[in-house]
C-alpha cells in the first residue's frame, strides 16, 4: 500500500523522534478528548506539555492530595478499567494512562469523571513516546500489562518492550522505583527477558514468574483492579500469566 503522506511529512519519521509530529485526526475520539472540559485526557503533544509537570497538575485538581504524591503509570491501558479501580482504592496516589485508542482513553477519562477521581488522568499518546511523556525519575512505578504480542516474527519489529524500551523506561522511573510487566504470551515474554539482559545495569529482577497465579487458591475468582481486563480472561482460558516486577537501580 503506498503511504498518502508527503515526502517531507513530519509522520512519516518514527513516532519516538524528537521531530515526529502528531496531527488531527477525523477519529470522533480526538475532537471529545481535546474539548473535555475538565481536562481529564489529553491528546498528542498537549499530553507532552505535562511532561515534569504531572503531580502539580494533579495538586491544581486535587489539593487534598499528599505532598509527597507517588505517581504510578500504566501504558497500553484499554479502557482505564484497571486504572480508575486503583484510583478508586488508592485516593492517595496519582495514576495516569496511557494507550494510542482515541475512544478508550476518551471512555476511560469519562469514567474517571463520573466516579470523582481526580487521582486519575489518561493521555492518547504511543508507548515509544514514553520520554516524552513523563519527565527524568518522575514515575513512581510503571505498568505494562498484556501488551500487544504481534506474534508473527515479521511483527516483532512492532513489539514495545525491547531493549530501547528499558532504556526509556529508566529514565522515567525513578532509582528504587518498579516496573511491572505482565503476558499471557511465552514468546514474547522470552523475547523481553532477552532485551532486559542487555540492560542488567540500569534494573534490578525482583521477581520473575511464568505463572503467577500458580499459588492462588482460585485465581478465577480474582477481580479487577487485582488483576487486568485481558488477564481475567486469558486466566479463564487457563493460560499461566507470565510477571516480571524490575527495581530501578
Ligand atoms: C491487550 S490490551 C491490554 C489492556 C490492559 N492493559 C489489560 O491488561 O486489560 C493492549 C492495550 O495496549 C494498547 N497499545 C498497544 N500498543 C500500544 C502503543 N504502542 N502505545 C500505546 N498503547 C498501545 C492497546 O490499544 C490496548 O489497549
């Protein structure tokens, strides 16, 4: 298929480039985020303007919120429904989500309102951008939970968690802060722990398991926000949840 972007089209580098350009988009999602009036999700580069910035932002909201405010990120969160159950239990901690679905982060910041959290804020943004979104140390800890697998070795190139990834990561979370990812899916979980390998300096395996609800004594029965969407259902179809919990050196 050839691409309808101009030669010189900002987009056309790659997302995580300091010149890359967010546009517009005719997805009905874009025009919702971006004219919330609370200003619960953000889009693109407004998103990236916080970055630094994000436990001001959430003091302006909330100034009941501690002073010393733990900042906890979820990139690839769906639909927030994670998100707003951490934030529900959690009204202490400021959590922010990431995904590239205009729709679901729109549904996910919708929820947020209507249950009252002002702990809770989304951004329609990309993973590879991740940088870009929080400032150096800013993040507290930092989920990745069931990340798209893109099996095909023809896709890996697609796959977020790579060594780059770590790499970015690090400079978001802070030292002593955590990284937790979790998969249903054994390859790309093998992939992962090879890319973590090459960056043994920068973080630190606490705890790393192919199945994590082996324990449990009935892991079915285990709700959101103790487990994700996608994981209840990958534990209904009996597959071992694959964990890895990283320290930041
Ligand atoms: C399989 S779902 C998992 C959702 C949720 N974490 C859960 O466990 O229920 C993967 C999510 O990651 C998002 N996603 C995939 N690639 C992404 C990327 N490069 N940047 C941001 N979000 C992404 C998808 O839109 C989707 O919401």
């Amino acid at each position: 298929m050839t691409s309808r972007l101009a030669p010189d089209d900002p987009r056309r580098l790659p997302v995580d480039h300091p010149g890359f350009k967010f546009h517009e988009t005719r997805n009905p999602y874009y025009a919702k985020i971006r004219d919330l009036a609370d200003g619960g999700a953000a889009l693109d580069h407004d998103a990236e303007e916080r970055r630094g910035k994000w436990r001001d932002l959430f003091r302006a909201r909330a100034p009941g919120l501690p002073a010393q405010l733990r900042l906890v990120v979820e990139v690839g969160c769906n639909g927030g429904h994670l998100l707003n159950g951490w934030a529900e239990r959690e009204p202490g901690t400021a959590f922010v989500g990431v995904d590239w679905k205009y729709k679901q982060i729109f549904l996910a910041a919708d929820k947020a309102r209507k249950k009252g959290l002002a702990n809770a804020l989304y951004v329609r943004n990309h993973a590879d951008r991740i940088d870009y979104l929080f400032g150096e140390g800013e993040v507290d800890r930092l989920a990745v939970y069931f990340p798209d697998p893109w099996p095909k070795k023809s896709q890996w190139k697609n796959r977020t968690v790579r060594e780059d990834w770590f790499r970015k990561a690090a400079r978001v979370v802070r030292p002593g802060g955590e990284l937790h990812i979790k998969t249903d899916h054994a390859g790309y979980f093998d992939w992962m722990e090879g890319h973590l390998g090459r960056c043994g300096e920068l973080w630190e395996t606490l705890e790393l398991t192919r199945d994590l609800h082996a324990g449990h004594p009935s892991p079915l029965a285990l709700e959101i926000p103790d487990v994700t969407l996608f994981e209840r259902l990958f534990i209904r179809d009996g597959l071992p949840i694959h964990s890895m919990l990283l320290r930041r050196r």
